[in-house]
C-alpha cells in the first residue's frame, strides 16, 4: 500500500500544478475535474469545500476535496447538502491508478475527518460502465438508498470501519 500525503493547495503555483492532473477520457463522465472543483468551491461556501493534492513523495498522483463539517442548521436549511463531511471529489491521475492510490487517498481522508468528529463519510457518484461504485464499497462504503441529482449516494460509517 503506497504512503500518501494530503498537501494544501494554497498558492497559484499549487494551483497551476494540480490543474494537470488528468483521469482517462472514458473516466470524465465520473468526476469533475480540478479546475470545475476549484469553481464549485468558491460558488457553493455553504458546502464548506476542502480541498488537497495527493502525493507519494515527490509526485503528485491525485487531488480530493470535501465538505469538511457543516453546520446542522445550513444542511436543514438546503436538501441537496447530504451531510456534514461528505467526499466530493476524488480522483487518480490515469497514470498512477490501480496501484493503491485511489485507497490511500480514503484512508488519510478518513483519518482527517475522523481527527474532526465526524462520525461517518458521505459520498455520491453516476452509476455506468467504469464507474467508481465497485471501489467505494470494497472500501467498505454502503449504498443508503438514496438517489440524489442522479447519483447513488454512499455512507462510510467510521464508528464500524
Ligand atoms: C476511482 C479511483 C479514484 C480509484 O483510484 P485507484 O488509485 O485506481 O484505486 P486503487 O488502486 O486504490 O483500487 C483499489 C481497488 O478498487 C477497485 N477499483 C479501482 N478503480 C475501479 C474502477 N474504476 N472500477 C471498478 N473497480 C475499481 C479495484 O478492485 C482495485 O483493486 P485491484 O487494482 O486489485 O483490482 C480512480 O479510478 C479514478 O480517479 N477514477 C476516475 C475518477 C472517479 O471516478 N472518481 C470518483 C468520483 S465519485
């Protein structure tokens, strides 16, 4: 299992880095990218984005970014908010998956909500062929039942994993 690390975006330089970050064409109907995720972040401050690039040393291998604790009030006050740490994006550079990454990148996010308080970690994602549903619940996420803007939406309860 290859050692990963969550690194701040926090300069234009960082910035200008993680926006090479590229997922396989036939990946792109699954995830946003970068740049459409630094945009939503700054259009939708009640989701409280947190964002970070995933390294292996030197190399950046992916980026990840979350709702990182909202508020009871403003997620009873908008529906489309699943609850308060929910992972929004994740994705792998097409030349570094398959090799753990990917899982990594769910463990130090899971070690850093944790370090949080929360107490489970929501997700989402577009059902189709290659979609990412297969590696959310061999990591040990569960399908709520719930179906939100076409997306199954998935719970990680972190008091049972
Ligand atoms: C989904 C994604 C993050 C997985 O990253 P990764 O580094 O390749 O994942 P790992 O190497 O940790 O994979 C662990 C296991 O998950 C499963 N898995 C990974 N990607 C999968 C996929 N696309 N479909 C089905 N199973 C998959 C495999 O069983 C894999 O084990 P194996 O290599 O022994 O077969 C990566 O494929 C990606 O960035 N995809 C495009 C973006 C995306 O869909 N992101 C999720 C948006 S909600």
């Amino acid at each position: 299992m290859p050692d990963v690390r969550l690194r701040d975006i926090t300069t234009d330089e960082d910035r200008a880095v993680a926006l090479e970050l590229r997922v396989a064409p036939s990946q792109e109907a699954f995830v946003s990218g970068v740049a459409e995720s630094f945009d939503d972040a700054l259009r939708y401050p009640a989701a409280r984005a947190r964002y970070w690039s995933v390294h292996d040393g030197d190399e950046m291998v992916g980026f990840t970014m979350i709702s990182d604790g909202i508020p009871e009030d403003v997620l009873e006050a908008d529906p489309t908010l699943l609850g308060p740490f929910y992972l929004w994006r994740l994705l792998i550079d097409q030349r570094h998956q398959r090799r753990g990454y990917g899982t990594a990148t769910l463990d130090a996010v899971v070690e850093y909500v944790r370090s949080r308080g929360a107490a489970a970690l929501l997700t989402s994602y577009t059902t189709g062929e290659g979609s990412p549903g297969p590696f959310y619940e061999r990591y040990g996420f569960v399908p709520t039942g719930d179906i939100v803007e076409d997306e199954v939406v998935l719970l990680l309860d972190l008091a049972r994993s």
